[in-house]
C-alpha cells in the first residue's frame, strides 16, 4: 500500500522534524509528500510545497494539500494527516502530539497498513483520542461548536456518521478513496474559504475550524468506514 502525507509546518523554530515524529523506514510506503507552511522549509527529499497563510490552522492546510492531490495523478492508498501540533495553550500540547503520532513508528505502522487492508477499516489513529461529544439524550453535542456541527452534518448528509466519532487532533491515517470521494463532490478550497483566520479557539463560540476536525473523520465513517483505534 502506498501512501500520500500531508503535513502543516507553522512553527519556524523549535519543531520537531519528521523523523522524530515518523520512522524513516515508512518513507518507503510514501509516494508523495505534500509539505504546507507559511514559512519558507528545507526541501530535503523533493517535497511538494504550499503556502499557507494559517487560514483554518491545520484544517486549511490539509485541505490545501487535499486539493493538490486531487488535482494530480499520483496513485496511493492511504492519506496520512500531520502538522506539528504544540497547542501552546495546553502544557499537554507535547503529550498530545506525541500520542498522536505513535502510530507512525514501530511497531504500529505494520499494524496500520494490516488494519487499513480490511475493508471496513477506514481510519487508524491512536485510541485514547478518539472522541464524541454527541448526547443521546438531547440530541446535541457539548460543544460550543454545536449549531455549526449540526448545521454541516444537513448540509452534507453525514447523519451516517452517528454516533460521531472523531480523531480529535486530526492527526491519523486513513483511506484515501472515501476522502476522495467527499471531496470531488465538495471542493476543498471553497470549504477553507468559510474557515476564520489565524490561531483561532472554540473555547466560548463554536468556529468553522474546529467544527471541521470532526467532519473530517466524520466524512469516512458516514461512509461506512470504522475507526481503529491502536
């Protein structure tokens, strides 16, 4: 199975590189590499570079290099969502990333690449950050993102979704043909044009942003697709 990353670059000093977060041997599954950033990045293994003018955050930057994907004929089957996240809100924010991103070293990768070969499976993640925030009961989420989520789930039809699952973090692995297929239908650039600009936050009000880090898991598993959690 070949793979496609795309990873959001914001910080300029003090992040990671790759091969701190990704083993160098999962390279070797890797057909394209699409590198988004506001700021100018080292080119060491001829990566595709965007710019990105943190319209959205990460959401915007991997709808940007969603956009690239479908536009060119690179042949792949599993997407890769990264960005170097520290949320600097949060003393997690390393924590965070770090389990988030184990999946991309040993021993998980192999365990990936079996999960997504079956055909319910459609996202991989680690398991401690698979969330939802739907109630049963009064038929909303608890969160401030709540009109806006149910607002999207009518408009897009991801009532399949239920009961809402998400990768919270938007850092996964996942098949890329239901990704694909959304977004033939729903171009991603004019989706990033309703997302609020710079470091947004959904603490008081609900942002398109982060309403947008749940339909991203929510658009495969409306599709029928299963989240592992590893």
């Amino acid at each position: 199975m070949k793979a496609a990353i795309i990873e959001y670059k914001f910080y300029t000093t003090g992040a990671p590189e790759n091969n701190v977060r990704i083993e160098n041997f999962i390279y070797d599954d890797v057909c394209t590499e699409v590198i988004v950033s506001n700021h100018p990045v080292e080119n060491s293994r001829k990566k595709i570079l965007l710019n990105h003018t943190n319209k959205g955050k990460d959401i915007g930057a991997q709808l940007l290099g969603i956009d690239y994907l479908l536009n060119t004929n690179n042949q792949f089957d599993i997407l890769i969502l990264l960005h170097d996240k520290r949320s600097p809100h949060s003393p997690l924010g390393n924590y965070w990333a770090n389990e988030l991103t184990k999946i991309f070293r040993s021993p998980y990768w192999e365990i990936v690449k079996t999960e997504l070969k079956k055909e319910k499976t459609g996202i991989c993640c680690s398991a401690n950050y698979i969330k939802s925030e739907y109630d049963e009961k009064s038929k909303k989420f608890l969160s401030s993102n709540n009109d806006l989520l149910q607002s999207l789930i009518i408009k897009y039809n991801l009532h399949a979704a239920y009961p809402f699952f998400f990768v919270a973090g938007t850092i996964f692995c996942c098949k890329w043909k239901p990704v694909q297929q959304f977004f033939t239908n729903n171009p991603p650039l004019k989706i990033r044009a309703l997302l609020e600009k710079g470091n947004v936050q959904d603490t008081d009000n609900g942002t398109f942003t982060h309403s947008w880090e749940r339909l991203f898991s929510w658009i495969i598993t409306s599709q029928g697709y299963t989240i592992k959690g590893l």
